[in-house]
C-alpha cells in the first residue's frame, strides 16, 4: 500500500520539518492538551438565587385601559397604571395586564457571560380570575400561551416597562399540555410551576454591565386571566392555593473560589493531572513515530506495509497488547490508585459532571485526552488526516480529520 505519489516528495519535506524541530513541537503540543484537560474539569460551579427575599427584587401589574368608573381608560396600547398584583390579563378592547418584574444583578457583579453556565427563570400560575372589577369578564381558564421579554433594568416597575417587548420573544410558554387551567384545577394540582431558561439574555446583559434583568409577562390569549404570584398565602391579592412562590432566578456561574480539599482529595486531584499529562505525551508519541514511518517510506518509495504494521500495534486500541491498549491501562490503574477511597464529587467530578465513580473519570480522560492530542496532531501534520487513513485508523481517530 502506498500513500498517492504526487504528494510523496511534500510529505518528505513535512517529515523533515517536524524531525528538526523534534522536542519543541511536542513539547508545545503537550501543553496545549493538558491546557485543555484541566479545561474539561472544572471546578464545582457556584449556584445563586434571586427571589423575593432579595431587597432589590421588584414586581408589578401594569394595566392598559379599564372600564370603571365610567367613562374608565380604553386599552389603546398606552399603559395607564400600576400598582397590581403580578399576572396577566387580556379582554380585547377592555384590559390589558402585563406582569413585570425586575431582578438585581449586584451579586453577579464583575461576571460575563463566560461566566454563566445556566440561568433559569422559574413562575408558577396560582390563581385564575374571573374578572376585574366592573366591566371586566374573563373565561375563568388560564392563559393557554405566556409570551415572555427580557430587557435592561433600572430596580423600578414604571408605566415605560409595560412596552419593553421589542424584538423576539425570550421565550413562549404553552401550557396547554396540562390541559385547560382553572381554579378547580388548580385545587387538585397545587400550583403549577414553569421553568424558562434565560442564560443567553443573562448573559448579554451582564456584558452591557445592566444592574438589573427584567421581564415582562403577556399574552395573547384572550378573555384569559392568570395570576402568577403568592399573594394570596398570606399577602393582599387573590386567594390563590397553597405552596405558590413569586418568580425566582437560578444562576449557576463557574466557581468563583477555589475549592477546598482534604488531603486525600488533593492528593486524587494531584494525580488525575499528573497521569493525564504523561498519558498525553504518550498519545503523542505515538501519532508521532506512526506518522514518521509513513512518511520516511513515502518519502523513499517503499511499500508501507511494515509501517502500517508498527502504527497498529501503537494505536489499534482493540488490540490487547497495542501501546496504546497499555497506556489506558496505565491511566486507569494511575488515577484509580491515587483516588482511592474519594468519589469524583469530592473533587468537582472533573471530565465527567455525571460520573458515579473514578472509573468513570477514567473513561472521560480516555476520550478528552485523545480528541484533544488529536487536536495538537492535527495542527502540527497538515495531513493527518490521510496518514491516519493510510494505515486503516481513520475511523478510530475521526478527530483528526475534523475541521480546525
């Protein structure tokens, strides 16, 4: 087997080039795999909530027109006033309710959106209306569809807020998989509760350094009325069911302090960088003196069978007795010696965030490692690709043939 000629004499010279730099390539490549080991395990991520116990949390109803008293205030697209329990509300050419509340951001002070792993938005419908007051009549169902916006706050509700829904939608939440909501509903359910994720908007907000993220609650469904609090369990608004809490937000953020580990724990954490450093190198070597041969007789014109042969016994991992085979071996028996008696949560479950035990660990390591050895392999050989298919590998190292 031998590799197309037209390419023989330029793999000849990359061959030459990678032999006179020898050590510094390697050297460098190693560094940028175990750079992207530690990368792939993090530290336990912080996780922070912002309720209503939280002095800086403001929430409102903002109406659009209501009919009493007479002559009352027609819903015009002009929000008339605020001061209502959080819900929303829609009787076409009657009222409008939009729910608006406004989260602090101070305790995300100094982070970006590189910081934030997930934010959720987390509302719960408690209560249906059937009316206003005089002139108002609602269907006594829930809202079918609650559309949602995000906007930049300033830590006050005002009439401006009721129109901060420019642009797509933050989110449209159907409840019509629960069925149709009403209050006899809801006293069998409790309060139905509704999660939206809002990392993006979070995290475009926290890079224009806002102070506050709002949202604004709609719909579109008319003749409904929802409420979306908990005033009623124990507050001054609508009676509601039992267990309903006002809108909160779940921010998990990277961790913003190093951990802190027992002996054993640093001693486990000591040893998963070490054996995954030295099996990089391994894994590099092995791409190395594989492509090597390849190239050395391409270069000479020679039949690459005998090469083929020496890649297969380094990189054929379903051979038992393959180099590479021995080095997972040796990862493993590594890491599973240093990490005895500490489960991968007791250091941050690094690889592998569902992982039960170090095995587990392990067999991350395994992938992460060589995808990212892959990587470096293939920055440094601008061929890897057809050296790797050459010896019948290409499928067990499809990363090298990955886009950059």
């Amino acid at each position: 087997m031998r590799l197309p000629n037209g390419r023989s004499r330029e793999w000849a010279g990359m061959r030459k080039d990678f032999t006179m730099t020898g050590k510094t390539w390697l050297t460098r490549a190693i560094r940028i795999v175990v750079a992207a080991a530690l990368v792939s395990m993090p530290a336990a991520a912080d996780i922070i909530t912002i309720d209503e116990s939280d002095g800086g949390t403001v929430y409102d109803g903002i109406l659009d027109g209501f009919p009493f008293p007479p002559p009352g205030m027609a819903q015009d697209g002009t929000p008339d006033f605020t001061g209502n329990a959080l819900g929303i509300a829609l009787q076409t050419g009657v009222t409008e309710e939009r729910g608006i509340v406004e989260f602090p951001l101070d305790e995300l002070a100094g982070l970006g959106s590189g910081d934030i792993v997930s934010a959720t938005l987390t509302f719960n419908i408690d209560d249906v209306l059937t009316t206003f007051g005089p002139g108002t009549t609602f269907d006594g169902t829930a809202a079918s569809t609650i559309v949602l916006f995000s906007y930049s706050g300033n830590g006050v509700v005002d009439l401006p807020d009721f129109n901060n829904v420019v642009g797509a939608p933050l989110s449209v939440v159907s409840t019509t998989s629960l069925g149709t909501i009403t209050d006899a509903t809801l006293a069998l359910s409790g309060p139905l509760a509704f999660d939206v994720d809002l990392t993006a908007a979070l995290g475009g907000l926290l890079d224009g350094s806002a102070t506050h993220i709002g949202i604004v609650f709609t719909t579109n469904d008319n003749l409904s009325a929802t409420s979306l609090d908990n005033l009623g369990n124990g507050g001054s608004g609508p009676p509601g069911v039992g267990g309903a809490l006002m809108p909160f937000l779940t921010v998990e953020t990277v961790a913003l302090e190093p951990p802190v580990f027992d002996e054993a724990e640093l001693a486990c954490q000591k040893g998963v960088a070490i054996a995954s450093a030295k099996h990089a190198k391994i894994l590099q070597k092995l791409f190395a003196k594989c492509f090597d041969g390849v190239l050395k007789a391409t270069s000479k014109g020679d039949d690459l069978t005998k090469s083929i042969e020496k890649c297969l016994a380094s990189l054929d991992a379903s051979e038992p007795v393959s180099k590479l085979t021995k080095a997972n071996g040796k990862l493993s028996q590594s890491i599973l010696a240093k990490c005895d008696g500490v489960a991968p949560a007791d250091i941050g479950s690094p690889c592998d965030d569902d992982a039960s035990g170090m095995p587990d660990v392990v067999s991350c390591l395994e992938t992460r490692l060589s995808e990212s050895v892959q990587a470096a392999v293939r920055n440094q050989f601008a061929d890897s690709c057809a050296l790797i298919t050459s010896v019948g590998l290409g499928t067990d190292f499809a990363d090298l043939c990955a886009a950059p």
